[in-house]
C-alpha cells in the first residue's frame, strides 16, 4: 500500500492540487461563469491538442523535436482560410505541383539510373534552372492579397496569367520534376524497379494538371458558390492534407538527410520557421485576416441562444446557453474536433498495424527495422500525420484567432509547454498538458478580465494579459521540480 | 612568459591594429572627415559586429565548448539591456555602477535559470530555455510595468553619458566597443583554455565518462552558463547603449536564432568563428537588404538551411579541416605554373 502510494506520489499530488484548485475556484466564481471557463479552457485545450500530439509522436518516434510544428499551423490556417475565402491562389498552384510531381514519377520509370553518378550534381543544378525558369515572374501576392481584400468576389480573369503562358509554365515544371526525379535516382541503390504504375499515375497527374489549367477560372467560381458549410469542411481537409503532405515533404527532404546529427535537425525546423514565416508574409502579407464562420455557427436571431446542443442542431445559432450564459457554438464544434481527433489517434495506435509499428518504434526503432519493417517510410507518414493534425488546428482555430503570421509562434510555445508538462512521447501526457495548459489559460484569461482576491487580499489585484500568458512557464518550471520527465514521460 | 608570438597572435594583433586604423583608412579613402558620413556610418556597422560578435561568442562557449544547446539566450542578452536601461534612465546611476550590476544581475539570473533547466537535458533544455526566454519576454510586454519598461514600445531614449555617445562621439564609442570586443574575447580564451574549460569540453564529448571521472558535470555546466550569460548580457547592456532604446525583441526569439545563426556560419566550437560569424551576417544582412529590399529575411533562412546542410562546421570548421588540402593543390598549381614558365 505504502509503496503504491510512493510510485504513485506524483499522480496523487497532482490530484490533490487539482481537488484544491477546484474548491478555490468554485468559492471564488459562481457556476455560470466557472462553466464558461472550463469551456473555454477545453476549447484552447482542443486546439493545443492537435498541436502537441504531433509534436509528442514525432519525438516519441524519431526523436526530432520540431520547431517549425507551429509554422505549420500557421501554414495550415492560411490554406483553409485560402480555400474558405477565394480558392485563386490554390487553384492556380494546384497544376504547378501536380505537374512537377508528374515529372518527378515519371523520371522513375524510364531508364535514367543507369546514368553515370557523374550526371547527378550538374542535373540537379539543371533541374533548379528550369524550375526557377518555369516560375519566373509568377507572382503569388497579388493572387492572394487581391482576392482576400475584395471580400472574395472579384471577376477571375484579373491577376491570373493567360493560358497559353500558364500552360507553357506547368509544362516546365514537369520537365524540371523530371530532371529532379532523374538526378535523384542517379546513384541511389534503394530505388525500386521501374514499375508501369509510375507510368499510369504520371501520366495521370499530368493530365489533371493540364485539365485544371484552363479550368481554373470557373473552379474558383464552382467553390464559391458552394455553401460556407461545405466551404468549411473542404477547407479543413485541404488545410489538413496540405500540411501533412508539407511535413511529409519536409522529412523526407530535410530532416532525413540528418538522422546522424541530431541537433542540425533542430537546427533545420528552426530555419524552417524563418523561411515558413516569411513566405506567408510574402505571399499573404504581414497583415492578418478574419475568417468569417460558416453558417452552422453563425445564425442570430430571436430564438438565440440556442438552449442546449439538441436545439443548436436545428437552429445552427452562433451560441448555445451554458448554464444561463451564451458560449460561442463554434467553440464547441472545436472541443469536439479535438475530441473526435483524440480517439481517432488513440485508436490508431492501439488498434492498428500501423499504431503497433509506432508504439514499437517510440520503445526502439532500430530493433523494429531489424524486424524487417521500413520504419523510414512510418517516420515520413508520422511526421506528415502530426503535421496535418496541427494543420487542422491550425483551420479550426481560424474563425475563433483570426489569422496572422505571428500566429503559430505562440501556440508553439504554449504546446512545448504542454509537452514538457505531460512528458514528451507520451500520448496521454500530450493530451493532459495541453488540457491543463488549456485551462491555465482559461482562469489566467478570467482573471485578467477581473482580477484576483486571495483570501489575505484586502482588494482584488489585476495584471495584463502578458503575465497570463507568461503564467503557465511558472507552472511548467513547478512540473520540471517536482517530476523532470514530466507527468507521463518516463524516467531517463 | 612567453617571449615569442605564436603565428596566430601575430594575426590577431594585426586584426585589432588593423580595426583601430580602420576609421581612418576609411576616412582617407572616401575624403570625408572621420566624425561624419561614410566612415561614421562603417563605424556603425563595426560597432555592432563587435557587440554581436560578444553575443555569438558567449553562446558557443555554451553550444560549442559545452554541448547544450539553449533556445532563450535571449533571455541574458535582453536582461542586460533592460538593466541598464532601467538604471540608467530611471535610477540615475552612473555607467561603471550600471555594469557592474548588470553583471551581478547576469550571475543571478543564469544561476536561477540553470539550475532549473538543467534538471533536463538535450532538447527538453532547449525547449525549456526557450519558455523561459518567452516568459521574459511577455514581462517586457506586460503593460503592468510600462512606467518602467515602456510595455510594447520599449525604453526609449537610455541617457548613455556625453563622453561616450554613440551619436556624437561615435569614434569613441566605436573604440569602447572593440576595446570591450578584445576583453571579452581575451577572457574567454582563458576560460576555455583553463582546467575548468577542459572539463567542459569532456562534457560535451561524453558527459557520462566525465561524470564518472569524478568531476560533478552541473557545477561545471552552471560555470559554463553563468559565464556565457554574463558575457551575453554586457553584450546585451551595450546593444541597448548603442540603440540608445531597448525593446522587447531584444528578449525574442529572433535574438536568439540571430546568435545561433552567427555561431554555425562562423563555426561551432571555436571562439574566433562566432565573431567571424557576427562580421559576416551583419554585413550580409545589410547588401541582401539593399539588394533584394524586404525579402531578404528568406533568402537569408535559405542560407542558413544549406549551410546546416552542407557546410555544417561552419566557415573557421571548414577551413581548419580542408584548409591543409587548400594550400597542398595551390601550391602544386603555382609549381605547375612555375614549370610551365621555365620550360614552355
């Protein structure tokens, strides 16, 4: 009995805290207002989730910690709010990439790894040439800004490049995927067969890509005369897939190289942060957005508030009533997303081959690679699956933040906290920091808005929302005393 | 004693007489006086290399000579911005008082914020510096103390003394900074050379073989991080000295990832490279900027990610490890040359 306390010191004392805390706070505030906090707490706590638990699996995993997590939640927002708002700037980089990955598959399956290794830097440098070439004088800003500023509603034929060159442009940028594709092979012995799939699939891409081209224009037209309902989801799945294909794109290419140097790859994410910033203030512009909600969450009129969530199904009203108090129902659609997400990833890796090969791999990756598993290829697909998880934050937390370049910076920071604060490579502890990170918010945010009174306070103090935020780095500095693993990591 | 210059003291001589010339070469050569136009600009842009170059220095003494790699080094180098600007401007106090307790301060800090970093190790360290960094930071944001700090617009206007004002006395300024470059520089050689620097080193190498040697590896990596926060922040005090201001990006993290910018380019793990490093990114920073306007921030982190990638020992590593082979196929060439001359 007395040794199971001992072992279980930290999770008693935890509780404990949580128990006093609980009391203080329902002596301090009255029902309503303590269930609006806690609902806003697990609204921040939804979205560090989706933060943290890529960051925690892709540690656990491959032990990279990546600092560009949070730049891809910037990223991601910016593509949903991209799709949601005006599709332009999408519609019009769709066939670049889709052309430069048609070339790229199709350099596998002719016969160029036969080529002698000498080829291969001066391809490369070839490959850039044509890429740069092809791009040149494309400018990406005016495809977005234009169209974000003019409320989404401009005739599509300004800003956008005529067919002839656009055409002539995704054709370049074929060829340099091939050439790259070509380069790559050179001298690489891992490269499979020439299969006819690379051929079929190539061939394929490429003709969406020539089909999207002159398309374009009444795509753009297509997307927004959907409704803002079904705007939203395919905004939540293009921000989602595009930032897992990102962090998929960006292992493969950067952080792989350095599995032999640990800390350049911490160096890289951190270049990446810089690079990924300053291309969204380039092409989207320093300022921010606001992203309007979808109809689901935005109705008002004389039946709001919604009484309870049954009701809010059938009126769609922007809130519900909690307790007498109206909370944002987009708020809640984003504690659910979280929700949804936690079960979804822990199924995953409980009950799946996939999940097996993970949670081997967090215990020891090189024995589940002598085991006869690629566990390179589960690296890229983890990291593309955390980058995409903290992309669909990243489009959930739109409407409810706004969008600005600065945006990922402090959600990075909050979600390191949470990871610190839960253990790193834990699942669970991912989840209960980002809660408890969530929370903390929440009553620091209360509290800003009314201030404090201790019991030996004569009259309540305030402080700014600065200090709030700096708060929960005094709570993680407390966890690292008493438990320096963290709450769930295990000890070293 | 030594009565003999080795080769490389004899450079650094020449480099330090070379930079007090500097003002004056540059003053001969465009015609202008030395108090004004271009060599008072190129006095600039030295001043701040040499208060970068202390920065970058004092952090590869932590990630170069000891192996921990902090992301809030910030953290000292914008504590010792705002001390002496708050005791400056607010407090009153004179220059040489101001430093010493921006030293004080420094020693303090590092030693609270080492202690209870390096409860964790690796990246969980640089993680958990850079939460104290940020936290540093949003304090400097906090309006609760804007009649000391100035909140989000900084401390504008320090009272620097008229004596060493970067404004009107720049060439003396200018002397200051290289002097206090050279001093720094000096004492960090003799840490690193030390026995103390040697197990530093051993640490970085293999903590768990120096740990076991007998030697209590978190005394010597608090020295090491109270030795580079102090440097970082007498760095930071003189920034704030030259800017006359100081503002909360200097706690940000953009600070940081300056230093550790100006420590890869230069190469990691010598002391010369960092400065070498400060020199290059300043000066690379100001033509990108007056070539490619404002984008250069991301022709910049470009650069930075292929040298990672490419050329990860830095510009003094590289040449330390090729330079030999350098010199082997120079000389080969201008014999070939020679001959060729001599038997057409």
């Amino acid at each position: 009995m007395i040794e199971w306390i001992q072992r279980r010191r930290g999770l008693i004392a935890g509780i404990v805290a949580a128990i006093l805390f609980a009391i203080w706070a329902s002596s301090q505030y009255e029902p309503r207002v303590l269930a609006s906090i806690l609902l806003s707490g697990l609204t921040l706590g939804a979205l560090y989730f989706l933060v943290t638990s890529g960051l925690s699996l892709i540690f656990g995993l491959m032990d990279v910690l990546n600092f560009a997590h949070g730049t891809i939640f910037m990223i991601g927002a910016y593509i949903g709010f991209t799709l949601y708002a005006n599709p332009r700037l999408l519609l019009n980089m769709l066939p670049f990439v889709l052309a430069f990955v048609a070339g790229w598959l199709l350099a596998r399956w002719l016969p160029f790894s036969s080529l002698p290794t000498g080829h291969r830097r001066p391809l490369w440098v070839v490959a850039v040439l044509v890429g740069v070439f092809a791009v040149w004088g494309f400018e990406l800003a005016p495809l977005a800004t234009t169209a974000l500023s003019s409320g989404g509603r401009v005739p599509t034929e300004q800003a956008q490049a005529p067919i002839g060159i656009f055409i002539a442009r995704t054709v370049g940028l074929a060829i340099a995927g091939l050439i790259a594709g070509a380069a790559f092979i050179i001298g690489n012995e891992h490269t499979r067969q020439p299969a006819p799939r690379d051929l079929v699939l190539s061939s394929g891409l490429l003709a969406l890509a020539i089909i999207i081209a002159p398309l374009r224009l009444n795509a753009e037209g297509w997307i927004l005369a959907l409704d803002s309902n079904a705007r939203f989801l395919l905004a939540l799945v293009a921000g989602a897939s595009g930032g897992a294909a990102l962090g998929g794109l960006m292992e493969w290419s950067l952080i792989r190289p350095l599995y032999s140097r640990p800390i350049y790859q911490v160096l890289v994410t951190l270049g990446l942060v810089f690079v990924g910033t300053e291309l969204v203030k380039g092409i989207w512009g320093p300022g921010g957005y606001f992203m309007e909600l979808p109809a689901w969450f935005s109705r008002r009129g004389p039946s709001c508030p919604s009484p309870n969530l049954i009701a809010w199904l059938q009126d769609n009203c922007a809130s519900i009533d909690v307790l007498g108090r109206p909370f944002p129902s987009y708020r809640i659609f984003i504690i659910a997303l979280g929700i949804a997400m936690f079960i979804g990833i822990a199924v995953l890796l409980r009950y799946t081959r996939l999940g097996m090969i993970i949670r081997a791999g967090v215990q020891d990756s090189e024995m589940v690679q002598a085991l006869g598993i690629n566990v390179r290829r589960v690296f890229t697909l983890v990291f593309a699956l955390g980058a995409g998880l903290a992309a669909l934050g990243g489009v959930a937390a739109a409407p409810f933040l706004g969008i600005s370049p600065g945006l990922g910076q402090e959600f990075q920071l909050q979600a390191f906290i949470a990871v610190v604060i839960g253990g790193m490579g834990s699942f669970t502890g991912a989840a209960i920091g980002a809660l408890l990170v969530g929370l903390a918010r929440a009553f620091g945010d209360q509290i800003v808005l009314t201030g404090i009174q201790l019991p030996w306070m004569s009259e309540a103090m305030t402080f700014s929302p600065s200090i709030a935020r700096a708060s929960t780095v005094l709570i993680m500095a407390l966890v690292l005393l008493l438990r320096p693993a963290g709450l769930f990591g295990k000890k070293e | 004693m030594r009565d003999r210059f080795t080769s490389s003291q004899w450079a650094g001589l020449a480099l330090i007489g070379g930079l007090i010339i500097f003002p004056f070469v540059i003053s001969l050569l465009t015609g202008q006086p030395v108090e004004s136009g271009v060599p008072k600009f190129w006095q600039g842009m030295l001043i701040q290399v040499f208060i970068l170059a202390v920065f970058a220095m004092s952090y590869d003494i932590l990630m170069g000579y000891t192996g921990i790699l902090s992301f809030g080094h910030a953290l000292f180098f914008g504590t010792g911005a705002y001390t002496i600007g708050i005791l400056l401007k607010h407090a009153g106090w004179d220059i040489g008082s101001a430093l010493l307790s921006v030293i004080v301060i420094a020693i303090m800090q590092s030693l609270i914020v080492g202690l209870l970093s390096l409860r964790v190790s690796g990246v969980y360290f640089a993680m958990v510096t850079l939460a104290f960094a940020q936290m540093f930071f949003l304090l400097a944001e906090a309006t609760d103390f804007r009649q000391w700090t100035g909140a989000e617009d900084g401390l504008q206007s320090i009272p620097v003394p008229a004596w060493m004002s970067p404004t009107t006395e720049r060439l003396r300024f200018y002397y200051v900074t290289l002097g206090f470059a050279t001093i720094m520089y000096l004492l960090a050689r003799q840490v690193v050379n030390s026995p103390t620097g040697r197990v530093m080193m051993a640490i970085r190498d293999n903590e768990m073989r120096a740990s076991v040697l007998g030697y209590n590896t978190l005394t010597f990596k608090l020295i090491a991080i109270t030795v580079s926060g102090v440097m970082a922040a007498l760095a930071g005090a003189f920034n704030a000295l030259w800017n006359l201001n100081a503002n909360p990006a200097v706690l940000g993290v953009g600070t940081t990832i300056n230093a550790l910018l100006m420590t890869i380019i230069g190469g990691v793990g010598s002391l010369i490279g960092p400065m070498l490093g400060a020199g290059v990114i300043q000066l690379l920073g100001y033509w990108l900027n007056v070539f490619f306007g404002p984008s250069w921030p991301l022709l910049f982190g470009i650069v930075y990610i292929l040298i990672v990638l490419f050329l990860p020992y830095g510009i003094v590593g590289t040449w330390r490890l090729r330079s030999a082979s350098w010199l082997a196929m120079w000389r080969e060439r201008s014999r070939s040359l020679i001959r060729f001359f001599n038997h057409p």
